[in-house]
C-alpha cells in the first residue's frame, strides 16, 4: 500500500514537472511572438517616422538634381542670296546667276533643352503613403542655355559674287549666322529630345527617391 502511494506520488511529481516545462515552453513562445510583432510594429513606426515629408524632398531635388537636360548641336547651312528681298532661304547652288552675291555659311548651334527643377514648387511634389512613392509633376521644359562659335571658319564658308557685284563681307556673313541661330531656336526641341528628357528625369529622382528611403518615383503627367 505504502508503494502505490509512493508511486502515485512520483506520478504526480513527474506530472507536475511536464506541465511546469509546458506551460513555461508556451509562454516563451507567446513572448516571443508578442516581441517580433512588438518589433515589426515599432520599425514600421520608426520607418514611417523618418520619411522625408514634402518639403524637405522638394530642397533636396533642388540642391541635388537642380537641372535635368540633355545637349543637342544642330547643324545647318544659311544660304544668303542678295536677290531676295530676305537673302536667308535655302537654295540649289547651281541655280546662281551671273550679277548676284551669294553666299553659305555652315552654323553648329549648340543647345541644352531640359527641366529646371529649381522651377518646382510644393505643389508639384506629393508623398504616397500607402505605395511608399513619391509623386512629381514635372515643370515645363526649356532652353537652359544656346549658343553657336563666335568665330567664324572661313575654309567652310562659300561666297560667290558675280558681275560687278561687292564680294560678302564679315559683316554679311555674321548677319547670315545670327539669322540661322534665330530660325534654329524656333523649332520644336521638345518633340525633338522631350521623350529622352523626361527619362532622364525619371531615373534621376527614382535614384533620389530611393535614398531618401522611398520605393521610388512617379512621374505624373
């Protein structure tokens, strides 16, 4: 009798001793599952607490990424004729005729065509929370700066004076170079370059977006 009594008592102690270690392997696991959830809440709090607000992205492009262009040389050929009541037109040389003053001057304009990101405003940059992404409305593009030689390369330059006539002079062929640099800046470079423009724009902020802690950048119409 005495060694049932025993026996069940050694049950009992051993018993105790499986539910002790149960009960303490389940609360280390709920702890444990309650701290990586207590954890994953705080980083995503902390992260969300260090994204840039609006303003501060809109200094950093900015200071960063303040001109977004892309450098375009276009060449032409000015074609002075001194029968024409403009002289500046373009023409078939072998269509010269004896009496006249003609003249073609050879002019490489230099343009840099972009987006000045300095024209931005808080208006033109939003924080989507729920994609982490910033979203940017581009200024419009322009002429960031244009410009052709100052000098003029007389070896590329070809006159003709027939008669009587005044050879061209310096003067004739300075004019004719203005007049091709002022026709050049009125063509349309945003449909000549705005397609390689506007990626560069989007690859540079989506770089600028991503060190600033974001996904990246959209680029909205």
């Amino acid at each position: 009798m005495a060694n049932d009594k025993y026996f069940v008592f050694l049950h009992h102690k051993s018993a105790s001793k499986f539910m002790n270690k149960r009960s303490i392997i389940i609360l280390t696991t709920i702890i444990c599952i309650l701290a990586i959830i207590s954890f994953s809440w705080l980083f995503e709090k902390r992260n969300e607490a260090q994204l840039p607000t609006p303003t501060s992205i809109l200094s950093t492009i900015q200071q960063e990424a303040d001109l977004v262009a892309t450098e375009v040389t276009i060449r032409k050929i000015a074609y002075y004729d001194s029968n024409r009541h403009e002289h500046f037109s373009l023409a078939d040389p072998s269509t010269w005729k004896y009496g006249e003053r003609k003249c073609i001057v050879p002019v490489e304009v230099k343009i840099k065509y972009g987006y000045d990101l300095r024209d931005m405003t808080l208006e033109n940059v939003k924080v989507n929370d729920s994609l982490r992404v910033i979203e940017v409305t581009l200024p419009q593009p322009k002429v960031i700066d244009a410009g052709y030689e100052t000098s003029v390369d007389y070896d590329k330059v070809v006159c003709i004076s027939t008669g009587l006539r005044d050879q061209v002079g310096h003067e004739t062929i300075e004019k004719i170079r203005s007049q091709a640099y002022e026709a050049v800046m009125k063509e349309d470079f945003q449909e000549l370059v705005g397609h390689e423009i506007r990626n560069n724009a989007q690859t540079l902020l989506n770089s600028l977006a991503v060190s600033l802690g974001f996904e990246g950048c959209t680029i909205r119409n």
